[in-house]
C-alpha cells in the first residue's frame, strides 16, 4: 500500500484590517467641541483680567509719576488725583465718576477695605481741586505725599474689594439668599416672636 499524502493546506489566519481613527467617534466631537469652548472662555477671562490689571497698574504709575514731578500748585496735584482715582473708577464703578465732594470721598472709603480718606485728606479731595488757591494749603487740608501714598493704598486695596464684593454677590445669587445690604425684613418684637 501506499502511503496516503493526506496533509491539508492551511494557510495562516488573516487578521481584521486595523481600526481607523477617522472618522472620529461622536463622543469624541463632543469632547474637542467642549476642549474648545473652555480655551475660548479662558482666553476671555484671562483677558479681562489682564485689562483689571492694566487698568491699575497704569493708574499707580501715574500717581507714581505724579509724586515725581510735582512741579504743579498743591491744588492742580489734587485735582490730578482726583482724576486718576476716577479714570480707575470709571471701568469698575461707573457711577463714581460724576461723584464730587463729600459724596466722592464717602464712595471712596466704601469702596476700599477701610475708611482711608478721613479729616484732612477728606477734606483735600472733596474741596481742594475746587478751592482757590490758599497759601496755607498744606495746613488746611496736609501733605500731598500724604494723599498720594493714600490713593495708591486705595487703589491697590480696591481691586480686591472689587473682587470680594462680585464674589460675595455671586455667592448670593447661588444660593438664593438676598442680599444683606437689602434685606426688607424687619426685627421681630417680643410679642411677635411669641
């Protein structure tokens, strides 16, 4: 007999062709839309933040400047500040800028995280940029490099009662609570609280 040749031709196993990246799947859409969205808010606030800072550090420069060229009356000095403090105040609290007098100053010690301006310097930025000048300027409302190193200290305490202040309402909102500042409810008395 013969032997029998009986050996079968397997051929090897063929594999799936590999998985494409392309298209993408929807899920993965989503996920670059959103990547995209979140650059895009980023790049907002970062640039919203950076004209806060801008704003404030261009304003503490002048006043810096100001302090060294104080080639001007006392009088034209506080007025210079008065104008440096409300350019600041016109992005951030808008309705500051047609504040004068007493009013101005009392929105600025609202304002900033203690009352800064008060007696003399109160009295330099409500009345002297519209006073006539004075010969005893300096005693009737103090130094200029007083007021100055006040200004700065407001301005750079103020970006952060800013801050504190949106942050603070935000909060609120949130929670649904209503603002201290215009709460309507009355204290109850003892024979209401019964």
């Amino acid at each position: 007999m013969q032997p029998q040749n009986d050996t079968l031709q397997i051929y090897d196993i063929h594999l799936p062709d590999p998985v494409s990246a392309w298209p993408l799947a929807p899920g993965w859409w989503l996920l670059l839309i959103v990547i995209l969205l979140a650059a895009v808010a980023a790049f907002f606030v970062w640039r919203k933040l950076r004209q806060r800072w801008q704003r404030r550090h261009d304003c503490l420069q002048q006043l810096q400047n100001l302090r060294s060229h104080f080639d001007k009356t006392d009088a034209q000095a506080c007025a210079q500040i008065n104008e440096i403090l409300k350019l600041y105040c016109q992005q951030y609290f808008p309705q500051a800028v047609a504040l004068h007098g007493q009013a101005w100053v009392d929105f600025l010690n609202q304002k900033g995280p203690v009352p800064l301006f008060n007696n003399q310097s109160a009295r330099a930025l409500a009345e002297a940029p519209y006073a006539p000048a004075r010969a005893d300027w300096r005693q009737h409302y103090g130094e200029l490099d007083d007021l100055l190193a006040l200004a700065q200290r407001w301005l750079k305490s103020a970006s952060t009662q800013q801050h504190k202040t949106e942050q603070h309402k935000a909060d609120e909102h949130k929670s649904g609570r209503q603002p201290a500042a215009q709460s309507t409810a009355q204290p109850l008395t003892k024979t209401e609280a019964r």
